[in-house]
C-alpha cells in the first residue's frame, strides 16, 4: 500500500534526491543496452527517446567514455555510464561539472549497489 506522501521504490528515490539540486531537472536510469528503468521528472516516451539516443551515441564509439555530455544553447544532456546501467541527467548549462560529476557517479553507483542486493 502506498501513500500520497511516498516516492516509490528505493531506485526511484535516488532518481528524486537528484532533482534537489537545483540544475539538474530530469533524470533517466537505464540499462546499457537502452531498457528504461527509472525516469523521474521526464515522460516515459521522453525517457526512452534518451535512452535510444545515449545507446546510439556509445556504440558508435567503442572506446565510448565513462562520463560524456551534450550542451545546448536550451541545456545539457549528461551519461554516466557504469557497470550495469546508465544515468541520464537533464541539466542547466551552468553545472558545475568538476563538483557535480562525482556526485552523478556515486548516485550511479549506489543504485546499482542497490539493486544488486
């Protein structure tokens, strides 16, 4: 039973925390090969157009990086990639990429560690 004020399953929580720093405005969590997972603050066809698109973008390099992104005039696109899954960030251009970026990386970690368990 689930009530008005939870967030849903742990993976989906740590989707959420995301969401309180204040540049980050959407977030994608799926697997390497391009299955949603989690979404939080995006649609479910937004999600899973992310995540063809990361999919696409790092298979067409295969020394594809851990941690790459996309900006636009509008913002930016962020991927961290781990072990088992993918961390699609929608950001502000003015992240401060140098302190955000292990902070996007631990998040990772943490729900991969989760799920795993």
């Amino acid at each position: 039973m689930s009530s008005a004020g939870t967030r849903g399953s742990g993976v989906e929580s740590r989707l959420l925390d995301l969401l309180e720093y204040r540049v980050i405005h959407g977030a994608v969590l799926t697997t390497v090969d391009g299955l949603l997972v989690a979404n939080a603050a995006t649609s479910v066809a937004d999600a899973e157009q992310l995540a063809a698109t990361a999919v696409s973008m790092s298979s067409t390099n295969d020394d594809s990086p851990a941690y790459w992104d996309i900006t636009s005039e509008e913002g930016a696109i962020r991927i961290i990639s781990g072990n088992d899954l993918r961390l699609i960030v929608l950001t502000d251009n003015n992240l401060d990429d140098a302190g955000m970026q292990p902070t996007l990386i631990d998040h990772l970690l943490d729900i991969e560690h989760m799920i795993r368990i």
